[in-house]
C-alpha cells in the first residue's frame, strides 16, 4: 500500500527556524514511513511559490498516490493508510479535522528529540484550530495521480502566501468530484508568520482565487481557467 505513495512537499529556505523545522520532517518520513517516495519542491523566487514547489515535487514523483504535505506538519503515519482505504471509493482525502499548532517553545524541545511516533517528546503547550467545510483545505490532501494531472496540478499564478489551496480545491471538486474529510489531527510546528498582509501579492492572489470561486460547479468554466493556468505541466 505504501510503496505506492509519493510524499510532495513544497520548501523555500529560511536559514533559519524553517530549515531545522524542515529537517526533522524529513527525518521523520524516513523513520515512520520509510516505503514511501519522498519529493521536494523547491521555491527559489523571492516570494514563495508554493503551488510551483508543489508541482515541482510532483514532476519528480514516480508513484500514482500522491500525499501533499507542508514541509511544518507532521501526524500519526496512521492517517495515511485510514486516507488510503477511503481512496478507492472517495476521489480525494483532505484527513484532518483539527490543527494543533504547536507553541514556540514547546517545537524547539520538540526539535531536540529524534523524529519518530509516538513523540519522544510531549505535546502539551498548543492552541487549537477546528476545521469547517471553506477553510483549512491544505496543509495535507492525498489525490491520486491522474486526478491531480487531471486539473493540471496547482495553478502557479498564485505568487506568496495564500490562495492556492482554494483554487486547488475549487477545481478538483469540479472537474473530478468533491473531498471527503476524515476525523483526524495534524501538529503544527512553530515558525514566524507571513500571512496575506505581508504579502505584496495578496491583491493578485484574492482576484485569482475568486475566479476559482466563480467557476465552482460548472466544469466548462472551469476548465477554461485550468487552460488560462500557469504550470509546469
């Protein structure tokens, strides 16, 4: 089950807080599940192109069951193969109910400990984010490959933080058939913030994803603006 999953993980470098977040993600895919593919997508632009690192990650994948995951998430490797039983009847898994965003000092201990599950080092200062059925759509998606190719991957007009996986959303939901979401958790490490405020390109993000939210349900306009995408594909 698992030698079929590719892990794609977007990435820009911080040289700082992110990169010894991002490291022991990695250790942690290689120690809780070691059959699987791990891709990364680099982000090199000044702003952070999420939806590029994505489909980068993507191009390097091998495998037909794609797991999208943020390089500052990690969870119960158990939620992968729950996400992957409901794949053969659902056409996509977004598994998380709940977010627990992990407090700063609480992720630097946590940093100290060899990346593994259970956690060699409690959880115990987080704040916590429930999810609804608009908000929280990203973060971690499992999709199998020709659904993803299906809607061209992430449309790379989507330049800095935010807006992207909405449209992603938007248009799997159209083209191919809406989400299920499972009744799991997902832990956030700490990291300083960006946010659309901060981005210079927020303006240009929002017009973008309103495209997404008008085409939702009508598959021709849809597809016009999956044709009007950018993509390395």
């Amino acid at each position: 089950m698992l030698e079929n999953l590719s892990i794609l993980i977007p990435y820009q470098s911080d040289n700082g807080v992110r990169d010894i977040n991002f490291k022991w993600i990695k250790e942690f895919y290689n120690t809780v599940i070691p059959e699987a593919e791990i891709c990364i997508g680099f982000s090199t632009g000044k702003l952070f192109n999420r939806s590029q690192a994505i489909n980068l990650s993507a191009k390097q994948a091998t495998r037909d069951i794609f797991v999208i995951a943020d390089g500052d998430i990690f969870y119960d490797p158990a939620i992968i193969t729950d996400s992957i039983k409901h794949l053969k009847k659902e056409t996509w898994i977004i598994p998380f109910r709940k977010i627990k965003r992990i407090s700063k000092n609480n992720t630097k201990k946590l940093m100290k400990t060899d990346p593994t599950w259970p956690l060699k080092c409690e959880v115990t200062d987080f704040e916590t984010i429930h999810t609804s059925k608009s908000n929280y759509l990203g973060g971690l998606n499992i999709i199998t490959r020709d659904k993803f190719m299906t809607v061209n991957g992430f449309d790379e007009r989507f330049v800095g933080w935010g807006g992207e996986d909405d449209a992603f959303s938007c248009a799997v939901n159209t083209i191919c058939g809406n989400y299920k979401r499972l009744d799991h958790t997902l832990y956030h490490l700490w990291h300083p913030k960006v946010g659309y405020k901060r981005n210079p390109n927020a303006a240009n993000n929002l017009k973008l994803r309103e495209l997404y939210y008008q085409a939702r349900r009508n598959k021709e306009k849809m597809k016009k603006i999956i044709s009007d995408s950018q993509s390395i594909f």
